[in-house]
C-alpha cells in the first residue's frame, strides 16, 4: 500500500472528468473512512470538482454514516464541510445533534450544513427539530457563544417548506 503522501498526490491529479462511477464510489467511502486530515481534505476536493461538473451523483450515506457515528467528535469537520455543498434536508435531524452536541468547528460546519437546506422535510420532523434547539437554547447560560446564533438557526428552519406528511 501507497505512503499517505502518495495517495494525497494520487488524488490531487485525479481528472475530475475520467473518474468513473465505481472510482467515485470508493474515493467517497474512502472520504468517509480515513483518520487522515490531509488526505480528508483532498478527497472532498476532488469529490466535489466532480460534484460540480453536474454529471455524477455524489452517494453522501458513507459520509452521513461516519457523522452519525462520530457525532460528539472532531474528525467530522470535513465531512460537515462537504456535505454542506448539499441539500441535506432528509438529514436534518443529524445535523441539529451535531449543533447541539459538538462544541468545536465541527458545530460551525454544521450550521453551514443548514444554509444550503431547501427541504421539503415532514412536517412532525421540521417541528421536533425547533422544539429541540429550543429547549437547547433555554438551557445555555446568557453568555454562551451559542446563544445568539440558535435562534437564527430556528428561523431559517422555520421558512423550509414541509412536505405536509408525517414520518
């Protein structure tokens, strides 16, 4: 197996146009898998140059997967990061335990992971959500850094539209 330099250059001049289906498929469980930083960040690079040619359809379940289970941790910057390129709406819930649970940048790249939501989300889901970063927000001390931004959060969540049912 390759150094974790040479694979960070394997990656980096991957033509974001010849990777294939299956390629795209293992660079983003690799993405969703490796403790190294550096390599992270060259993977969602890539990833996302070929998210913007518009041609292939990035698979976010290994990343959303990877969140999910390191939800309290602060490897999953880049992982926020990226999927905030997304309309991650069906993973709303996710994102608001991320806000409320993680206190370094990974809660930061988490409220980018909301500005790009455009919905629609159940309307029971949409409502559990505010009604949990409410009661987030009544429990922190007046000072608190998050204080003043969660209440930006429940509004911007509050304009999404909702797809009437129930989940």
């Amino acid at each position: 197996m390759e150094d974790k330099r040479e694979r960070i250059d394997i990656v980096e001049t991957l033509d974001p146009t010849e990777i294939s289906n299956t390629q795209l498929k293992k660079l983003t469980e690799e993405l969703a898998e490796t403790r190294n930083g550096e390599l992270r960040h060259a993977l969602a690079i890539k990833l996302l140059e070929v998210a913007e040619l518009g041609e292939q359809e990035i698979n976010l379940h290994p990343l959303i997967a990877t969140i999910t289970a390191l939800v309290d941790k602060k490897h999953i910057s880049t992982h926020l990061w990226f999927c905030s390129h997304f309309d991650c709406s069906e993973y709303i819930e996710l994102f608001t335990r991320v806000v409320i649970q993680n206190e370094t940048e990974a809660y930061v790249e988490a409220l980018s992971v909301f500005e790009n939501m455009q919905g629609p989300i159940a309307a029971n889901t949409k409502q559990s959500v505010i009604d949990s970063l409410t009661q987030y927000v009544a429990g922190l001390e007046a000072d608190h850094y998050k204080k003043p931004v969660i209440p930006e959060l429940i509004a911007l969540i509050t304009e999404l539209p909702t797809d009437g049912k129930s989940m």
